[in-house]
C-alpha cells in the first residue's frame, strides 16, 4: 500500500492511498 502526500488549493496535505486509485484518481497520479 503506497501513500503520496499532495499538497495544493488543500491547506494541509492530503493522504491518498493508491491502493483505490479509483477513487483517489485525482490524488494518486502517475
């Protein structure tokens, strides 16, 4: 299970598991 931390409009950065990068498309990016 891989986690990418984003930061960006998000005050805080956000924790997306790329493990359902279907529902986190918009987090998980390739």
């Amino acid at each position: 299970m891989e986690i990418k931390s984003i930061g960006g409009s998000n005050r805080s950065q956000q924790i997306c598991p790329c493990s359902s990068g279907k529902k986190y498309k918009h987090c998980c990016v390739r």
